[in-house]
C-alpha cells in the first residue's frame, strides 16, 4: 500500500547558536534522508528569529512508523 507513496514533512530544528552546528544538523539530516530514501525538498534558516526548518519527501512508510 505505502510502497511508492511519498509524503512531505516539515521539520523543525531546535536552534542552535554556532554555524558550524545548524550545518551539523542539516547533514545529519541529509544523511538520514539518504539512508530512507528521502528528499531534501527546502531548507530555511533564519537567525533573527532563531528559526531553522526543512521541508524534506520521505516515503509515506517511514512517515507512517513515525506517527
């Protein structure tokens, strides 16, 4: 049933002060992703706000264990 279907997620980040951190974040997702199946559709980092986010595509049966 869940074997083709993709769904997209937003993900929020728990803001970190240091670049080098937020990087870190990203490509431990990148290499989740990677390891899923998924795709990193967008990514948003705003420091004045303190906000750091991706929109990523994973396939709709790992969303389905997550929920």
């Amino acid at each position: 049933m869940y074997k083709r279907q993709v769904v997209q997620v937003e993900l929020d980040f728990w803001y970190r002060n240091a670049d080098e951190r937020r990087a870190n974040a990203i490509n431990t997702l990148r290499t989740m992703l990677v390891e899923i199946g998924g795709e990193l559709i967008d990514l948003v980092d705003i420091e004045e706000i303190r906000y750091q986010g991706a929109l990523v595509a994973i396939p709709a049966k790992i969303a389905k264990q997550l929920a």
